[in-house]
C-alpha cells in the first residue's frame, strides 16, 4: 500500500512535469525554430523545373501572390504587376517560344511585371527592377517552404524575349514582363547546390 | 487498494500519451509550422531605419551572407560580390553623401555589387540585376528571421549614386554597387504595411 502511494505520487509528479512541457513546448518551439526554419528554406531552395500534373490550389497561388506583394520596394512603389497563367494553352505556347521557362510540365506561371505608372520618376525610374526581382525571390522562397516547386526565367531586359512573351499572352502596353515562374509540384528533387564562396565577400573594418 | 491500482493504470496511460507526445511534437511542429514561419516572416518584415549601438556578431553577418549567397542566380553564375562595411569612418562618411542609406546608426552595411566578370554575356548580362537582387532579398529576410533590422537603399543604376559611393570606399572597377543594406540591432518597431492588393495581379485562365 505504501509502495503504491509512492507511485501514485511519483507518476503524478512525471505527468504534471510532461503537461508542462506540452504546454510550453509549441510557443518555445515556435519562436525557437522560426529562425532556423526561415534559413533552412532560403538555404535548400533550389530550382524545380519537372512538374507533376497536379494543379496549385486557389489559396497556394493566393500565397503566392502575397509574398510577391509583400516584397519591399523603392518609396514603397509597389510598381508591380502579376499575370497569373493558368491556361495549359497559353503555357505550351510559352514553353514552345521560351523554352527557359520551363513551362511544359508547370501547372502554372507566374508572369512579373514592372508597372510603368508606378514607377519612381526619372534616374530612379529603373528600381523596379529591384522591386519586382525582390517579390520573385519571395515568392519562390514561399514556393519552396509549401513544397511547391518553382523556377525563375529572366525576360527583360532581353529585347527578344520581351516581344516573344508579349506576343503570346496580352500584356498591357504599361507593364514590362520581367520575368516568369513556373510553378508545380515538383516531379524531381535536385540536391540544393551549396553555394557558400568566402571569396564572394570582402570586409571593410 | 482496488482504487490505487486503478489510479496507478491511469497515471502510466497518461504519462505514457504524454511521453509520445513530446516525442512526437518536436518533429510535427517543425514540419508543421516551417512553412508558416516562412510566410510569416515574409509577410511581417519591413524596413528598420534606426539601429541600437549594439554590434552584430560575426556569426549573424555570416548567415546573413550565406543567405544571399544562396539566392538563384541566371545559369547559376552567381555573379555577385558582398562587401561588408563595419568601419565606422566608412559608415558615417556613406551617410553623409548617400541619406537613403540610413547608415548613420547601422552597425554595418553589406554593399551588394554585380560582378562584371562572372555575368552572362551580351544581352544576358544584365540578369545580374535579377540575381543581386534576389541576394538582397534574402538578406533582408534572413536579417529578419534573426531579428536584426535592415533597409535596402537603391544605388545602380543611379549613375550619381554609383559614383559617389565608388568615391567613398573602394570599389574595384569589375564591381558595379547594386544597393546598400543598413544592419542593425532595431531602435524602432514600425507595423509591417499590409501590401495585399488584389489590383495587382490578373489571371489568365
């Protein structure tokens, strides 16, 4: 009976020390793994360029977007445009056209484009080169953490592929494709390419 | 007696859940929320303009330039260079001629520059634009992740901007300065902006 008391109380005292650590385990876990989980990605994400057929849901390409848009841009600009290219039709004929933008196999595409009524004035006119290149790399940063695969195909400012893309799809006059997506889930897992260079890096101190 | 063995069955039942529970969750909860963090940190970055006198630790500039030696580059060229700035000489000089930098309380600066020889050739030189960029972008998010501030000032192809920095630190001819990135512990705490805007975007179904 003794020794059953002495059990009772030591599995209670197990149990409240296991409910405490459950309890307190998720905001820990979350705040302390926020930080690595946000390097890993930008530390694996590689380019995709095979696609199941699987199609992106509404709400992933809805992700995506905002990560694109939530980029920073000069004076706050947002000089920006995303064309959405789901159309298996419009992405076979990219892909014939444009082969580097991987789009045979893509469920879809996104298309970023500077838009030129939303430009700084001037010299600073071109920062939306910045900009847009900044919402691209966020969204396949997104991409990556969902597990959707993504590959970015520079357009501008190659003349040739300017015109090819807006000769394709309806680009209005104002915008300028900088360059596409191609979104799917990915149909190879390519090992992410450790890129570290100490001679990529000098110090002024 | 009846009563403590029973009691006994259900305090190991329960401190068994909850064993498994622990184990279990680090896992779960990294994969689970892996991709949240990621779009969370994405979504609630935003540009810090005042820095604390706290230094960064070698260890953070590291990942911070890991981070951007990680971005996709055209034809994986990388054709980048990071020059890192702690000089406080340096920084108070670059403040003074270039305001936009907002270097006045950084602890240090990461200049990115394009690496005119590592880029593409003829009209594909220019993607080197796409690809610095996208090594600001996660510079930016990976300074945010850690909680470090950081602000990215435009500076190509500002051709006074270019040359005026060229004058204040030395820049080797091959490199062209992209942008400056201000770092620092953060003396303010601004609202991310909420930049979802359903006008910028169309789809093409």
């Amino acid at each position: 009976m003794k020794a059953q008391s002495l059990i009772i109380v030591v599995l209670s005292v197990a149990l409240l020390f296991a409910v405490i650590k459950i309890v307190t385990s998720k905001a820990t876990t979350v705040a302390g793994n926020a930080a690595d989980a946000v390097i890993s990605n930008i530390m694996t994400r590689t380019s995709i360029r095979s696609f199941t057929d699987e199609s992106l849901t509404g709400e992933q390409i809805e992700t995506l977007l905002k990560a694109g848009m939530a980029a920073p841009s000069a004076v706050n600009k947002q000089p920006w445009k995303f064309i959405v290219v789901k159309n298996r039709e419009f992405l076979k004929r990219i892909a014939d056209t444009l082969p580097n933008t991987r789009l045979t196999t893509a469920a879809c595409a996104i298309v970023v484009c500077g838009d030129m009524t939303k430009t700084l004035d001037g010299v600073a006119r071109d920062f939306w080169i910045h900009d847009c290149s900044a919402a691209t790399e966020n969204i396949l940063l997104a991409a990556h953490a969902m597990g959707v695969g993504a590959v970015w195909a520079g357009i501008f400012p190659n003349p040739d592929r300017v015109s090819q893309l807006r000769g394709l799809i309806d680009i209005p006059e104002s915008l300028i494709p900088l360059c596409v997506v191609a979104l799917g889930h990915p149909a190879e897992n390519p090992e992410p390419k450790d890129k570290w260079n100490p001679e990529n890096y000098m110090v002024i101190d």
